[in-house]
C-alpha cells in the first residue's frame, strides 16, 4: 500500500466538491461485481453526467502530472473514474474488485486500485479505508487530497461512517508492467537515480531501467 500526499491540492480539492454538489448520485450497487454486490452500501456519482466526466478529466490530469505516481504504477490503460459519497450507516464489506473491467476495446486488467480522499477527515466519523496485507490489516483515513494506492486483487473495506458524510475519487488501471516486484524493483530504481548527481553512475542506472522496461513492458 502506497500513500501520495498532495495529490490534489485544497483548492483543487474544494474545486471538485463544489462540481460533485451539482451531480446526480445513485445506488452504488449499481457499479459493483456480482460478489462485491451484497456488501456495498454508498451513493456513487452517475459516469454519463458531463459534470462528472469532466471532474474525473480533471483528477486524472492531475495523476498524470504526479512523478511519484506516474513512476510506481507506469499506467498503460484506465478504467474510468468514480466519485462516491458515504453517509452515515453507509459501508463497503470486505470485497475484492474485479480482474478485469470494461467490455470490447475497453477492456482491461486491473492491476492496481487506488482510493483518492475528498473530504477532511474531521468532517466525518468512520469510513476508514482498511487493506488487508501480508502484516496485517492497515487503516488509513488521511488528509483531503491524499491517494492510497494498493494492489486490486487485496482484499479491502471501508468501515461504516458514524457521522458526517465521507467523500473520495477511486479508479483502476492496468500497469505496463504487469508484476508487482516488478514494478517495486523499478520503482526503487528511477527512486535511487533521483538521489544520484549527474555522471556515469546515473547513465549506467539508466540504461539498467531501459532495459528492464523492454524486458518486462507489455505493449
């Protein structure tokens, strides 16, 4: 499980409530698996509404703008993005999400899920996002504009709000690189590179990483 910082800003945060008060919501079980079905209770913004689409553009570009997240997922494809809102007695039961989403050309295989925080998270009671992971489950209820990012076959929950209402951003993508040490080992490359000063040390790690992406790449 990965956590970004800052993903989107506190303006760009207030910036993409004040859209969401404007959209139509819906039973979220509409947009849920066959299995993840009986445990999800939430409202889920309606993907055909342009105001949503055009929110969803507008947190995806920000995705695409951060370094940290555009080095460890490499994303080659995207599941569209959804905006859900938790009130309270709202949950989502333990659950895994679909391998594969879309239908036809937009079909993909998601590799990696994330979980983008929107509202503060003394607006709300509850609704941590929980991950189960070699070392236990971990909880995480972090700062509006937070990302948490974690592998889409873990099995994952978010607890029932008490109070308040808890909003967030999830989406799925599929990686270039489909294996998980895979892309760890890459990541903690292009990471040791930054730290490097310019010379041949940097350009012999450079040409390890080519490399590597060539061999593990599918495209």
């Amino acid at each position: 499980m990965l956590t970004l910082t800052d993903v989107l800003s506190p303006e760009d945060v207030a910036t993409v409530l004040a859209g969401l008060a404007d959209c139509r919501f819906r039973d979220g079980r509409q947009t849920a698996g066959a299995s993840a079905r009986a445990v999800k209770s939430n409202l889920q913004s309606d993907g055909t509404d342009p105001k949503v689409q055009a929110l969803a553009r507008f947190v995806r570009k920000a995705l695409e703008r951060h370094p940290l997240f555009q080095t460890y997922v490499r994303p080659a494809r995207w599941a569209n993005l959804m905006f859900n809102r938790y009130e309270v007695g709202d949950a989502y039961g333990l659950h895994v999400d679909d391998a594969l989403m879309g239908t036809g050309e937009n079909r993909l295989r998601t590799d990696l899920s994330f979980t983008l925080f929107l509202s503060d998270p003394d607006s709300y009671e509850g609704g941590g996002l929980v991950v189960d992971s070699l070392d236990g489950e971990r909880l995480a209820k972090p700062q509006a504009g937070t990302l948490i990012l974690y592998p889409t076959g873990a099995l994952h929950k978010v607890e029932p709000v008490t109070a308040g209402a808890r909003m967030a951003c999830v989406g799925w993508v599929q990686s270039l690189i489909r294996r998980e040490d895979q892309r760890e080992i890459l990541f903690d490359m292009a990471r040791t590179r930054g730290a490097l000063p310019a010379g041949e040390a940097r350009l012999l790690l450079d040409k390890s990483i080519s490399a590597l992406l060539r061999m593990w790449s599918e495209v």
